[in-house]
C-alpha cells in the first residue's frame, strides 16, 4: 500500500519549493513593474532637441501674432498695442532671456569646441542679438500706437518684418541641422544629462510647468486677435 503522506523530509522539500516558487514569481511580478514605470519614466522625458524644438512652437505663434500686426499695420487698420506689447515681453522672457541663453550656454560652445558647424554657430549668435535689439524696439513702438504716428507705425511694421523675415529661417536651420547634430558633439549621457539640465532650468524660472504657461498665454494672445481658430487658415478647395 502506497503511503499517502509525505515523510518529514519529502515534505521540508516540497515546502521549501514552493517558497521558492513564490518568491522567483514575485520577483519577476516586481520586476516587469519595475520595467513598466522605467518605461513610463523614459517616455516622460524630453530630449535636448525635442525641448527647444517644442519652443520653437511657442516662437512659431508668436511670429503669426507678428505677421498678423504688421498686414494691419500695412493696411492701415488698428493694431491691438497691449497685445503687441505681451507678445514681444514673452519673446524677451521665454525666448529670449531662456530659449535663447540654453543654446548660447549649453550648444554654441560644444560645438564650437568639436570644430562643427562653426559658421552657423556665429551667424546664429549674431542673430540671437539683432533679435534682442527688434524685441525692444518692438515693445517700445508698441507703447507709441495709441498716438497713430503714421511714422511710427512704419517703423513698427519694418520692426515687425524684420523679425518675421530673420526668425523664420533662423530656427528652421536650427531644428533641422543644429538640433540633430548635437548627438555628435556630446555623450549619450550627456545629451541626456542635458536635457534634464534643460527641464530644472525651465521649472527653477517658471515653475512646473513653465512651458504649458507660455503655451496658455500664447493661446489667450491668439483668441483675443482672431488667430486661434486654426481652420480659418485652411484655403478654400
């Protein structure tokens, strides 16, 4: 007759497996959490060039608010000053005095230093300040457009075009031939140690969500002149 119970040993044995068992399942259970939230984190962050790009996005909308003032400007129509005035403090604030200042601080000088893309490093800083001179006159003129000056008003419309006409070149050669170079000049850990430099110094000027801010207020900019509806510029079939 087969004895249907386990001797002390067989049993110390089975017990000890299944604990085993047990514990190589938890492990790998806590493991694939482990690699669900590493994946969740990495798709959290943002790289160097996807972050100054998106900034771009934010200079992009803020050029519309231009061209839109400096085809009324041109038509003789009113133009809205404080408006005018909001758009150019945030080119001063956002791209300025931060967008700007990263690739000044943290791209132009690696570059710079591998022997890359010098010569469009220097016409870049060249632009980065003709760019600060307009934003002031600007954001000065802006302040005049209640007094209908007919020549102020062309200064301000030439101003405008100025900008419009450098700045769209500007970061188009720089999303398309700076950004993606930048791999080549630094680390895989220290492009993506840059892009967390990039993040901490956003929130430590803006806070946590710094870019969302600019991104609302370009928004509001856009709602109070007639440009938000993004439809209005499809063409007619």
């Amino acid at each position: 007759m087969v004895d249907n119970f386990l001797k002390p040993r067989e049993w110390l044995w089975t017990m000890g497996a299944a604990s085993a068992g047990a514990l190589l399942v938890g492990c790998r259970r806590a493991g694939r959490e482990e690699d669900e939230e590493s994946d969740e984190e990495k798709a959290e962050e943002i790289s160097p060039a996807e972050d100054l790009m998106r900034e771009h996005g934010v200079l992009n909308r803020i050029l519309l608010i231009y061209e839109d003032a400096w085809r009324k400007l041109g038509a003789k129509k009113d133009v809205n000053p404080d408006a005018l005035g909001h758009a150019a403090g945030i080119i001063r604030k956002f791209v300025e005095d931060y967008h700007e200042k990263l690739e000044e601080d943290h791209l132009f000088p690696r570059f710079e230093k591998a022997g890359k893309l010098t010569d469009l490093v220097g016409t870049l800083r060249a632009q980065h300040r003709a760019g600060r001179r307009l934003t002031e006159q600007v954001a000065g003129l802006a302040k005049l457009l209640a007094l209908k000056n007919a020549g102020d008003r062309q200064k301000l419309r030439d101003v405008l075009g100025a900008f419009v006409r450098m700045y769209r070149p500007h970061e188009a050669r720089e999303d398309t031939v700076l950004f993606p170079a930048l791999r080549t000049v630094v680390s895989a850990h220290e492009y993506g140690a840059l892009g967390e430099q990039f993040e901490d110094t956003e929130h430590k000027l803006f806070g946590e969500d710094g870019f969302e801010k600019y991104v609302d207020e370009v928004a509001g900019l856009e709602k109070q002149l007639g440009l938000y509806d993004l439809a209005q510029f499809t063409p007619p079939a």
